[in-house]
C-alpha cells in the first residue's frame, strides 16, 4: 500500500502535460509543491523503514525497500531540477544587477560548475529529454558562454582607456560615470566582438606586466642601499715627518652584482621601450635608463679614482713625490682635497 501511495506522487508528477513538466510553469509556484511531493514520498519512505524493522523482529526477514528507493529517487529528482532551476534564474538574475567591479567571477566559475554537476546527476535519474532538465542545461550554457569574457575584463589590467575600446567596438557610448552592471555586459554584442575585446585584454595585461616591471625596478633602485667599506690611509704628522700616522676613511663598495644588475635593467628598459604597448610609462623608462646608465659610468670610474687616489695618496706621504714639480704637486693637493670631499659627501 505504501509502495502504491509513493507511485502514485510519482506519477502526478510526471505526467507530460502536467505543470510538473511543463517548462513555462512559473517555478515560484511549482516549487512549493514538489517540495511537498518530496516530504510525501519521504514519510512514506520512513514508515515503510519502520515497518521493516518491525517485522525483522517478528519474522527475521526486512522488507525490500529498493522499489520505494527508487520511486524517491525520482521523486526528489523532480524537485531537484526544479530548485536547481529556480536557484540558476535567481542567481543570474542578481548577477546581473551588480556592478561588474563587485562581480567574483571565482564564485560564479565554481557556482555555474555545481550547476552543470547537478544537471549531469539529474540526467541519470529523469527521463530522457526531459524538457524541465533541458530548460536548465540551455540557462546553465547561457551563463557560461560569458564567463571566459568575463573573467578576462575582471582583471585588474583592464583600465579606463581599456573600457572605452571596448565599449567603442560595441557600438555603445562611453560614459566613464556610468554604472557598469554585469547584466549590460551580458549581451549579444559581447558574443560578437569577443575576439575584438580578447585582443583588448591581451593588449592590457601587456601593459599590466610593463608597468609592474617598472615599477619593480624603481622600487628597487628606490631602496637600494649602498655599501661602504672602511679603508685606513696613510697621513703625515706635521710634528714627526718621519713617521707617518694613518686615517679612515669610507669608500663605495662597488659589488660585481650592482653592475650586473644595472646591466640587466638598462636590458628590461631598453625592452619595454621597444614595446607597442608602453604608451604612459615611456617618459619613465626613458629618465630610468638615463639614471642607470650614468650609475653604470660612476660605478666603473669610482674604483679607478679611489685606487689611483690611495696610491698617490701613500706616494706623497712617504716622500716620494719630491721629485715632482711644485706645479704637479699643487694639482695633486687639489685633487686630494676635492676627493676627500666627495668621500665625506658619500658617508653622509
């Protein structure tokens, strides 16, 4: 009797013409009333269960319960791709009301991928072209036809001037104070141009990668922080000429790795001033490779200067200078205070 009661919620259910079936049933309405079924076929369900344990009591045998399995099976099936429905045309439909600045295109991925799961399932249990199921699957592939363009304008590489093509090659106005929804994304025109507007994102996360390079290599240049390294030199002591003190001084450790990385990103500024894409980073790249090139000159000079300095520096210490015109050694004095400046203005 239970087995008749639950094929007959089925059946009611099923029926081809019946609102059940029918795809242009308002799934407001309809939905109440599978759930309804489904807590039916459920109850009887149970009691049928209850009935088995009983009965293993009195006669050591269960009912067989899979003929009421199955019925709830499809039961619950009905209701499934109906809630399943509902919660794709709700889900879309406020999808569409938000701006596409606030549109997690991850959650909508992993949402519409559950979706086509559940379709998947479903298709297993109901009956073969069945027009509610093949409701679904045609919303569930509208949704998704967008996505991959979706995904693409969501990055961050995307600016203002990006909007503007792409709004341009959609034959639409460009109003940078309008609220861009997802659903005035969600067009044919999307579809049609997609080519269009995947060149124009390609075009923009170029320029992305370009100007992070950049602004890499200004932060480090920024920040980087020289080293000096403490040298003693020989200094005459006016009172014993003979025997000569010593003083320290700093100098610019020139590391083989700061001329390596200069050579490295005067390579990376020369590439992206190469580029068809660099546009506004163009006036920065060019200053930067500049700057690099003239520290690329002090770094090979400084070593030469300050070697050349310190043996000069020992030569008239310890005499051997004398031989020297007065003349040379006046240039020489000159050069030794101007040099002992520029090392106070480097350890400053």
């Amino acid at each position: 009797t239970l087995e008749i009661e639950a094929e007959l919620i089925l059946r009611k259910i099923s029926q081809p013409e019946s609102d059940y079936c029918n795809p242009n049933t308002d799934y407001d309405e309809i939905v109440p009333l599978v759930e309804d079924a489904k807590k039916k076929i459920s109850d009887l369900k149970d009691t049928m269960t209850l009935y088995s344990e009983w009965k293993f009591s009195i006669t050591s045998s269960y009912h067989n319960l899979q003929k009421m399995q199955a019925l709830q099976s499809k039961v619950e099936a009905r209701h499934d791709v109906w809630a399943t429905l509902k919660m794709v045309c709700g889900t879309v439909q406020s999808w569409k009301d938000t701006e596409f600045s606030k549109f997690d295109t991850m959650v909508a991925s992993e949402k519409i991928q559950a979706w086509a799961q559940t379709a998947d399932y479903l298709r297993g249990i109901l009956p073969e072209k069945d027009r509610i199921l093949t409701k679904l699957d045609i919303r569930i592939d509208n949704v998704s036809k967008f996505l991959p363009l979706l995904v693409q304008l969501s990055s961050e590489s995307v600016k203002e001037h990006h909007w503007q093509e792409i709004q341009i090659c959609m034959s639409e106005m460009y109003d940078s104070n309008q609220a861009r929804l997802v659903g005035n994304l969600m067009t044919p025109k999307l579809l049609q141009n997609k080519d269009v507007i995947s060149r124009i994102c390609g075009q923009a996360l170029t320029e992305h990668t370009l100007e992070q390079n950049m602004l890499e290599l200004e932060q480090y240049w920024e920040h980087r922080e020289f080293t000096l390294r403490k040298i003693a030199i020989p200094k005459k002591n006016p009172s014993q000429a003979r025997k000569p003190g010593s003083e320290s001084v700093f100098i610019l450790d020139c590391e083989d790795n700061i001329i390596g990385q200069i050579d490295d990103h005067q390579v990376l500024l020369q590439s992206i001033l190469a580029s068809p894409y660099v546009q506004e980073l163009h006036a920065r790249a060019e200053m930067w490779l500049v700057l690099l090139q003239q520290l690329h000159v002090i770094m090979h000079i400084w070593p030469v200067c300050h070697t050349n300095w310190l043996f000069l520096t020992g030569a008239h210490v310890d005499g051997r200078m004398d031989v020297l015109e007065e003349e040379d050694i006046h240039i020489f004095l000159e050069i030794d205070r101007d040099f002992r400046q520029l090392l106070i203005v480097t350890w400053e």
